[in-house]
C-alpha cells in the first residue's frame, strides 16, 4: 500500500504514513484501508474498544478486529487515521463464521526455550549516561545485538536501537507517561520491531495499564542499576530473550 499525506492538525507538519499490515490467518497480508484526504483525528482521550477497528482481508473475505491506524507526531500528538469501513458480508466476501474467535493482532508462537544466560552485571546509576547504559547493556544481555544510540537526537525520542527493537529511557522525576507509551508503541509497531520502555520513575496507571493492552514491555531501574520487569510482556521478555 502507497503512503498517504497526513497533516498534524496542531503543529501543521505532513507526514507520509503507510499503515501497517498483519497477517490474516490465510496467510495474506492485511491492512487497514485509510482514507487519502480525510482528516485526522486528535485523540485526547479513549474509550474502551475505540482502538479496534473491523478490517476485511482481500484474499479470503475474513473480517477481523485489528488496531485502528495511528500515528504519534514528534510534537507529541497522537493522531487517528480514518479509514474506509469494511463492507458488510455479501456476495463478495466470504460469510463469516460466528463460531470462529476475532484474532487479535499479535499471536505469541511456541518457542523453545532459551539457553540459560549468565546473572546481569548491574552497576550504579548515577545520571542519564549511566541508565542509558545501563539499558542498552540489559537489551545486549536480552539477545538483542548491535545495540545502539541513534546518531542524532531523536524527535520520536527512541534513545535505543538494535536489530528488532527500539527502546525509550525515561530519566525523569515523574512516573512516565501514557502519551510515552503509546507513541513508543506506535513507532515500533512502524518499524516492525519489539519496542522497550525503560523508567527510573515508574509508571503512571494509566500509562501501565495501556501497556498492557499493546504488549509494550516495562522495566524499572534503580539505583544499583538493575532493570525489573513491573508487567506481562516484560516478564515474558525476560524469559524468553529476544
């Protein structure tokens, strides 16, 4: 699918947004179709189920439940990309089945398990340096290889990045943010990769419960310079490596 313009209504930049696709269990890729030309929407607020939006794969008629397009702007809005809606089941498209289950976006597979790995060599953390370290040590003890800053200072404010993953190192004196979630969330799930959050701060409730939705990993860190895992996805992440 072909990029579309899509202008942030607040600080009027344009960006060129290609939706992503998931796999439909037939195997075809599947993605929602925007609307060239509609405008966006700011979202400021959520209410439950309003970030699913019903999709209908080409290849086999199936109407799915997949995560309604988004985009996090670098000035920090997160914006709602219309799209077109599915067509109702018809001649067209194949009948749906009731007794078959809504597939979510993200289906853990079987893995075996990993090779055990040596206890992490923490040290103190003193300053940002020292947890921005500290985090890309962990990601490196994970599995994840070649990890590194980006060569300049990023506007999406990814201080990490390897093969496969993204990560933000929150510094901050105050628990981090539900907007830093999502736009993390969002970033990776436009890079195709695994994105990481790390805090020195912790976790606002809403921003670790919207966490959990999207599968975004968690971690804290102290001042003796060990990450912890605080949810779901990063205690899976902590067991399985990367």
């Amino acid at each position: 699918m072909e990029p579309v313009p899509v202008r942030c209504p607040a600080c009027r930049r344009e960006h060129a947004y290609r939706p992503p696709s998931y796999p439909c269990p037939c195997g075809a890729p599947t993605a929602p179709p925007v609307l060239p030309g509609a405008p966006v929407v700011r979202v400021t607020r959520r209410a439950r189920g309003d970030d699913r939006v019903t999709v209908r794969c080409e290849a086999c008629g199936r109407r799915d439940q997949w995560p309604r397009p988004e985009l996090c702007c670098p000035c920090g809005t997160v914006l709602r990309v219309p799209v077109r809606p599915a067509p109702a089941p018809g001649r067209d498209a194949a009948p749906e089945d009731p007794a078959r289950p809504v597939t979510p976006a993200h289906i853990p597979l079987p893995r075996t398990a990993p090779a055990p790995r040596p206890a992490f060599r923490s040290t103190a953390i003193r300053d940002a340096g020292d947890a921005l370290a500290t985090a890309a040590r962990y990601l490196g003890w994970l599995g994840y290889h070649d990890v590194a800053r980006p060569a300049r200072p990023s506007a999406t404010r990814i201080d990490l990045r390897a093969t496969g993953v993204m990560a933000q190192v929150d510094t901050v004196s105050r628990p981090t943010a539900l907007r830093d979630v999502e736009c993390l969330w969002l970033n990776a799930l436009s890079a195709q990769v695994t994105g990481v959050l790390f805090s020195l701060s912790g976790y606002a409730p809403d921003a670790a419960a919207r966490a959990d939705e999207l599968g975004v990993p968690l971690f804290t860190m102290d001042a003796a310079g060990t990450p912890r895992p605080v949810n779901g996805p990063a205690e899976e992440l902590l067991s399985t490596g990367a």
